[in-house]
C-alpha cells in the first residue's frame, strides 16, 4: 500500500520560538453576593524583606473574599488560588526552559519522544503499576534493549534538570514530569515547524498560520497534569517491545494492553523510532492500522493538520499519566507573608 511521503518529524530543521500559554484551572464559581476585604497575612515577593505600598494593596487583594449569605468563604480558596498561580508560573519557565534547550539540540527530537513513550509504557493494566513514573531514569532500566540509544537524551535533560531545579522555588521538578513535558515541547515545536514549511520557510508567516490554524488549544488537559512523582525502583522487565523490530501485531498488542488501539498507534508512530516514514510503512501493511496512517498523512499535508494534531495530544496526555495519580499542589510553596507592624504610610 502507497504511503504518503511527509513526515511529521521531517519538519525538525526549522524550529523557531512559540510562546507558551499555560492554561490555569478556571476561578470557582459563587453564588451572587458582597465582595469584601478581611484584614489578614498576605503574600510579598520581593526577596529583600521590603514592604511598599504597592506590596499592600498586592496583598489586601490576595485576600478579597466573596461573602454569599453572609457567611465568609473559606481562606482555603485564596490559598488555592496562590497555589494554581504558583504552579502556572512555574510551568510557564519549565516549557520556556525546554523549548529553548531542544531548539538547540533538534537531533535529539525522536530519543525525546521514545524516552516519553517507553518511560509511559512500563504500564500494567491490571495492576496498576508502572507508568510515566521516572523509572526510566535508573542505569539499569535505561540499559535494557528496547532503550538503546536514549542515553543521550536522558543526559541532556538531566542538565535541563539543574537549570529547572535552580529557579524552583516549590522544590525539584520530578523526571517523570520532565520526561513529558520535554516530549510535549518537541511535538509542540515541530508542529510549528510544519506550519512554516506550509508558508513556504516563512517564519513571520508560519507562526500566523500555527496561531490561526494550529492546535495549541488542545493542550489544556495536558498542562493540568502536572505533579508526577518519580519512582524510586525500575519497573520490571518484559512490559515494552523492541519498536524497530517488533512486529505490527506486537505494537498493536501492547497498545491494546494499556488500553489503546490501532488508531493511537498510528497517530504514536513518530515515537516509534527515528524513522518515522518506514515505522508507517510498516504499521500500513496491517488492515486495522493502514487507514489511520493514511488518515494522518493527509491531515499532515492539510494546512491545518488538525486530524493528527488533535488526535496525538489527546494520546499523548492521555499515555502521559497511565497509572498516576496528580499532586495537584506539587512546586507550590509556603509564601512570605506581611508583617504590618513594620508598614510605614
């Protein structure tokens, strides 16, 4: 069977900056009532220990509550606020961080996405274990064959790991959320590179078309997932397949065993190897997967490519957090508060 010829990883060469958007939970919703302000610690930021005036009304504004019925609603809402804040800005440096250092080693694109894929596939359905927990971190997990070659691309965000760990100020980033949200940025950024070879190399032109065509949307859910924790053992032997030599049917049955199919087989075949081309040529000659492939070949060569975009977040976030349960209040941390009594008006 003919397969198209353009590769989602073909478009590597050409990376350029996209502005990362976090996407914050939605403020709760109240009833209708009064909005008032109570007289209590608040936050500062300021690192030197100085209150200003604008520190106050920062601070007295942290503290506005909402009073329906006439009762108070609890503190714990602005604590949340402060904590979803937090983690918002913290995400925000992290996607910074990668982007930037994977712009500058594009070659390491493919091992990214594998690393991410095969850190996630050590999951076991029925016992619920395993997963994109970090495991993948340990020498002898990362030596075993079906990891060959990743090495270099565990080294590199070992490093983009002291970078993130410096500016942190709710603690260190876990490896298995790092190994996802690197794997997220390659996709993101070659993406737009697809864009802008659609606009004929343009940068200035393909970021347009990525801006008003691209899913970049799409990745809300995704960047709610954040607050992963590491393991601190391997995951046990045997749970992920050799890509590049394994058989069509023994992709598609480890698929099946962590509750996927043909489809996000197809849509996963730039994390299947290097080459992305040939895994497709395999993954065509099976009767359940050819349409898929040839599904997000065309959606590829569309201006759009909304199809496949779509369709590979959604399994992306969806493999990024097999089997893990979310620290919703992960990198948050304890905040200064304003002591009024050294407050000078």
């Amino acid at each position: 069977m003919a397969v198209a010829r353009f590769s989602f990883l073909s478009n590597l060469s050409s990376l350029v900056p996209i502005s990362s958007q976090s996407q914050s939970s939605p403020p709760p919703k109240f009833s209708t009532g009064k909005i008032c302000c109570r007289k209590t610690e608040a936050v500062i930021e300021n690192g030197d220990g100085s209150i200003s005036r604008r520190d106050v009304l920062k601070s007295l504004g942290a503290t506005i509550s909402i009073v329906s019925s006439g009762s108070f609603i609890e503190t714990a809402v602005a604590a949340d606020l402060i904590q979803l804040r937090q983690r918002s800005d913290f995400l925000s440096k992290v996607k910074s961080t990668l982007y930037r250092n994977i712009k500058a080693n594009p070659e390491l694109i493919p091992s990214l996405l594998t690393l991410a894929l095969n850190d996630a596939m050590t999951y076991h359905k029925a016992t619920k274990s395993g997963g994109p927990n970090g495991s993948i971190r340990f020498s002898s997990e990362l030596s075993r064959p079906e990891n060959e070659g990743l090495s270099a691309a565990l080294n590199f965000l070992e490093e983009t790991k002291k970078e993130i760990d410096a500016y942190s100020k709710g603690g260190p980033i876990s490896y298995a959320d790092l190994i996802q949200y690197a794997a997220q940025s390659a996709v993101k950024n070659t993406f737009l590179s697809a864009a802008i070879r659609k606009a004929g190399g343009n940068e200035e032109k393909g970021n347009l078309l990525y801006t008003a065509y691209g899913s970049a949307g799409q990745w809300g859910l995704f960047d709610k997932t954040l607050g992963r924790s590491d393991t601190q053992e391997v995951d046990p032997e045997g749970r992920v397949p050799q890509w590049q030599k394994a058989s069509v049917q023994e992709m598609k049955d480890k698929f099946i065993a962590v509750g996927f199919g043909p489809r996000q087989l197809a849509v996963m075949s730039a994390f299947l190897g290097p080459d992305q081309l040939a895994t497709e040529t395999l993954l065509a000659s099976d009767p359940a997967v050819s349409p898929w492939v040839e599904k997000y070949q065309r959606s590829r060569e569309s201006v759009s490519q909304t199809n496949y975009e779509v369709d590979l977040i959604t399994t992306l976030t969806k493999l990024s957090c097999l089997g893990q349960k979310i620290n919703y209040e992960a990198y948050s941390y304890p905040i200064k508060k304003v002591d009024f009594s050294k407050l000078k008006l």
